[in-house]
C-alpha cells in the first residue's frame, strides 16, 4: 500500500489550493493509494473551514483519505480547544497536527500547545507537527522530545523532519529519533542525503514518504523518491512509501 504522508486541502480551492476530488486525481496519476490530509490554511490563519473540507472529502473519498485536523492556539486558547474537539467527536479524525513555525508558538508552550497535545493524547490519536529549520526555535525537536517525555505512547509525525529551509535541523532529528520510537519521520522537503542517513541510523520501519502537495509537485516528489530510495530492498521501500503508516493506522 502506498500512502502519501503530508498533503493539504484548502477549502478555498481552485483559487488557494486544491480540493480532495483535485488530490485524489493527483494519487491516481502517481499509482499511490491514500493520503494523509490535513489543513492548507490561508493567509488568515482560520482552521475550521479547511477541516470541514477536510470531513467532506473524506467521506467522499473514505478508502483514500486518513484524515488529520489542524488547530492554532494563537486563535485564541477557547477556539482552538473547541475545534479540536469538533475534529475528534464530530469528524473523527485521525489525527491533528499543529504548525508553530507558521502560526507563531513553541510546540511545547505550556498554555498553548500542551492542554491541546494532552487532548489529543488521551483521545489516542496522533500527533503531527511542522519540524523545520524555518523556525528553529518555536519547532525545534528538542522541544518535541519534551512532549515525547510527557506523553511517552503517543505517535508523532515529524514532518519534515527538520528540514524545509537551511541550514538544517536533519541530525538533531535523526539523533533524536533513536531515542523516542514513536516519533515517525516524514521525508517531505528533505535533503536526500540526510534521508539516507537517516536509514542508516534509524531503519526503514522509522521513515515516510510525504510530497508536500500542493506546496511542491506530487509526481515530481514521487518521482524523486523512486530514485532515493532505489538501493532499498522492495521490502523496505514498501515500509517508506506507505507500509509503516499503514502499520501504524492499522490499515488492510
């Protein structure tokens, strides 16, 4: 099964975006079978109606789409208690991710990101979050080690995983990583050298393959992975390109 890890649906598509109907011709185009889907976000900041987006293309499109909701605390402390709780008790989601480089807060703030991470882990979902070296302070992984500290069982996505400017924060990721077993790292705006390393260090049963659509072309990045990981056994590729998310959602 191949799964695309880090795709974002704009409730503002075509004009901001794109749409689930748009993804899902974008997957079929590429031979990848599901995605994860969570918010694009406009200039605004405003979550809800991408999450609503969100829950209507996954219930269009259900064998497709593992759908992950998204939430800023810098909305206000109250909205985004209230809209994490519309992704889990009305729209089921299967995740939430948080984005502290692009909404402005430490991913381990103790007011604004935490009471929200703590929900989040009692309802048993997981956790996604922006890890990249265009803010190295608000989102750097030793920030999510302490949230691993605190909530040792819950599953991380560490999307980027440190990457997505330069200089990078792959090695603090990668070193990181060998420590905390729940923390899986989505190859998106990756320097491929440092996905080799990574590999290397941590096995292929610790990486995923994410595009960043519409951020960056799907049929260029799943292009480009086919030649990263070429020296993969088909085992391990599988792991990468979907079989360690599969393993992980418990899909069949």
């Amino acid at each position: 099964m191949y799964i695309d890890a880090d795709c974002h649906i704009s409730s503002r598509a075509p004009l901001d975006g794109i749409s689930m109907d748009e993804l899902v011709r974008q997957l079929d185009a590429v031979g990848v079978d599901k995605a994860i889907c969570w918010p694009m976000v406009s200039y605004t900041r405003e979550m809800a109606t991408d999450n609503r987006a969100i829950y209507e293309g996954a219930k269009q499109h259900p064998e497709r789409v593992i759908p992950f909701g998204g939430v800023n605390p810098k909305l206000g402390v109250d909205v985004a208690r209230d809209e994490l709780e519309r992704c889990i008790e009305s729209y089921g989601m299967r995740g939430v991710k948080l984005n502290g480089a692009r909404d402005g807060y430490a991913i381990d703030d103790p007011v604004l990101s935490l009471p929200l991470i703590d929900r989040i882990a009692e309802a048993r979902l997981a956790l996604a979050l922006h890890v990249g070296a265009n803010d190295f302070e608000k989102t750097h992984p030793y920030r999510v080690a302490k949230i691993s500290e605190r909530h040792p069982e819950l599953p991380i996505l560490i999307v980027h995983m440190g990457g997505a400017a330069h200089p990078d924060l792959h090695d603090a990721v990668i070193d990181l990583a060998a420590r905390y077993p729940n923390w899986y790292l989505i190859d998106s705006e990756t320097d491929y050298r440092k996905e080799l390393k990574a590999l290397e260090v941590l096995g292929p049963s610790r990486l995923c393959y994410g595009s960043d659509t519409p951020f960056c072309p799907m049929r260029y990045e799943w292009g480009l992975r086919q030649v990263v990981l070429s020296d993969l056994s088909p085992e391990d590729r599988a792991l990468v390109l979907g079989g360690n998310l599969a393993r992980l959602f418990e899909l069949s």
